[in-house]
C-alpha cells in the first residue's frame, strides 16, 4: 500500500478542534447550565416520559431524562435554546445516563442508539438556530458522557470489598456504544464529566479513542471530575493531582471540576487543576450546595461572583453551572466573563507522574 493510502487512513482531527481551541483563546467560553433541575420545573408525569413511542413499555420511566429527548424534544430544544440566548457557547446534549448499563435500570438498553441520536438532533437543532439568529456565531454541541450507575473501582456491598458490580470489559463495550451514537449523529465535543471514579473514566476514554480509530475521525475531548467533598478526593479516593496524572495520558483538550460542590468551596481545587494541567481548564460547579429540601439557593449574581475570581486569577477557560443553576444563571455568569482573558495552558513538567490515591512526580 502507498505512503498516501496509509496516510488517509490515520485519525483526522474534526474541524472542531480549531474552531474551539480558537475560541477557548480569545475568550472565556461559556457552557450551559444544568438540566435535570431544568426538566423537573416542567411537572412532567409518566405519560410525558412514555409519549406514544413506549406507550406500552412494561417499566416506569418517569424520572429517565435521557429519554425526553425522544418523548418530549420539544422540551429538551427549549433548554437548550434557552442556555444559547443566556450567552452560552456550548450545550451538552441530554445523554448522561444514556449507556446500556444506565438504561438497564428501565429496561431501556435497547434504545440506547435512538436515544443518543434523538439528543444530538435536538441540540443540533437548537444550535443550528441560535447561529441563524446571529449571523457569525459559532455554538458548539458536547456529546455528555456520565459517570454511570455502576463501578469498578467500588463494591457495592460493604461485606465483600472484592465484589464488582460490573467488569471492565462491560463498561468500555458500554462506552463505545455510547461515543459511536454521538460521533455518529454530529457532536462537535464529547465531555466526560462528573466523574467520581477514575476507573470508570478511563474506561470512558479508552472507548472514546477505540471509536476515534474505527470511525477515523478525532474529537475534542473533555474530561471533568467531581470532588465529593472537603477532603478534596473523588469517592474513589484520588485527590486532583493524583486524578490529573492518571488521565494526562490520555492528551484531553480540557480538564476541569464540576457538580458537588458549589463555587466557594471547589475554589482550591480549581486553583491546583489551573497550577499543574498543560491543557485548557474548565470548571462548572453547583449553585451552592442544596439545602434541606434538596434545593439550590445560590443566586445568578453569587455564581456569578465566585467564577469571576477565578477568570481574574487566569484559571479558566470555560465555565458554566452545573446542579441548579439556571439560564439567569448562565446569563449572569457570561457577563461577567466579558473582561476578561482566558487562562494560557503550560507546556507540560518534564516529569513522571505516577498515582494511587496521591500523586508521586518523579523529577
């Protein structure tokens, strides 16, 4: 075979690439907020959830958002239109639990194709309008990967530690299918977020880089983690820099925080991310921490307030909010983006980073 064959048949980089490092450059990009609270301020009941598609589906399915973008796409549209007139740049699409395992829990496993493919046209489709609307703007679609409801790191009963609820192989299969759909259907991103157990997410990407070489085809990708507490570890353990170091490999576009915690809180460990990562950061967090009703009482102006010090300190390039917040939120958030600049990436430490629980830098 010639030298030129083998070369069209390497990974290209999508076109996404540049327009988004373009973007994460000259500005601080701002993502959407979150939309299961957004979803549930539309009182849907089973019948919104089943629509005539599963009508006779034998399972309860209220409380299955990922499936909306099938059942009510009118809805699932509205959210994300409304998070790009809020100012957003990027919208996730609504497929965070949308893998066979998580399906598994509504016997939906078997849609998972359908439901991904519905999320992504929906998003498209408000993208695509958003950019009719203004002339020269540029919206992006972030295929969203979950963490999912099963994992590796974790035994789900505390009298057998050594228990696994799932194996490794089953989760990457799982992943693949998913990153294949969203690939598929058009995202321009794919966002491996809220990750708690980095296990799982290593499956994740490691599923992600198996499609990127089957389909021949290169994303940006994403990766966000999750500190659950003031411990300042994953539930799995890990602490940020020992996170960072066990998914560099990987050569993500941006790694970042979201979900837990509020802004105040999370604020260390975005300050140590922006300190060590060599590529873009982005941080997403909660509107506060919910209270006793489960609510988020964070207001637009106090998110707004916490991001700005981080945007002032250079250590973002994109934020947005995750749990509670709302397109007030998002519009709040992007005004306050407006002075200033984005965070320069370092060249990455001529080092070994090894990591357990910690991180250990072998210079």
């Amino acid at each position: 075979m010639s030298t030129s064959a083998h070369a069209e048949q390497r990974t290209k980089e999508s076109p996404s690439f540049e327009a988004l490092r373009t973007l994460f450059t000259q500005k601080i990009g701002i993502l959407d907020g979150a939309m299961g609270s957004m979803i549930q301020t539309y009182g849907l009941t089973e019948a919104d959830f089943k629509g005539e598609r599963f009508k006779s589906h034998p399972h309860d399915l209220q409380g299955n958002n990922d499936l909306l973008s099938i059942t009510r796409p009118d809805i699932i549209e509205a959210i994300h239109t409304a998070y790009f007139e809020a100012g957003a740049d990027m919208v996730e699409t609504n497929t965070f639990n949308s893998t066979t395992i998580s399906q598994a829990d509504y016997h939906m496993q078997s849609h998972v194709d359908e439901i991904n493919t519905a999320a992504v046209r929906v998003a498209l489709s408000a993208a695509k309008k958003a950019q009719l609307k203004t002339p020269g703007r540029r919206c992006f679609v972030a295929g969203a990967i979950g963490p999912m409801n099963r994992t590796l790191s974790l035994s789900p009963d505390v009298n057998r530690p050594e228990y696994r609820a799932v194996e490794w192989d089953q989760v990457v299969e799982s992943y693949v299918s998913q990153a294949r759909s969203l690939i598929k259907a058009g995202v321009d991103v794919i966002l491996v977020e809220t990750i708690f157990d980095t296990l799982n997410s290593k499956a994740a990407l490691f599923a992600i880089e198996s499609v990127f070489d089957e389909m021949k085809i290169k994303l940006p990708v994403m990766i966000s983690v999750t500190i659950t507490d003031a411990s300042g570890r994953t539930l799995s353990g890990q602490t940020v820099e020992a996170f960072y170091a066990s998914i560099a490999h990987a050569k993500p576009f941006s790694v970042g925080i979201n979900c837990a915690l509020g802004g105040r809180a999370m604020r260390p460990y975005i300050e140590e991310l922006s300190r060590i990562s060599s590529c873009f950061v982005t941080c997403y967090p909660n509107a506060g921490l919910p209270n006793a009703f489960g609510g988020y009482d964070e207001t637009p102006e106090e998110m707004a307030s916490v991001l700005r010090e981080f945007a002032q300190n250079n250590w973002v390039n994109m934020v947005g909010g995750c749990c509670g917040s709302t397109p007030a939120h998002i519009a709040a958030i992007a005004e306050a983006m407006k002075v200033f600049k984005p965070r320069i990436p370092s060249a990455p430490a001529e080092v070994m980073r090894l990591s357990g629980l910690e991180a250990l830098n072998v210079t």
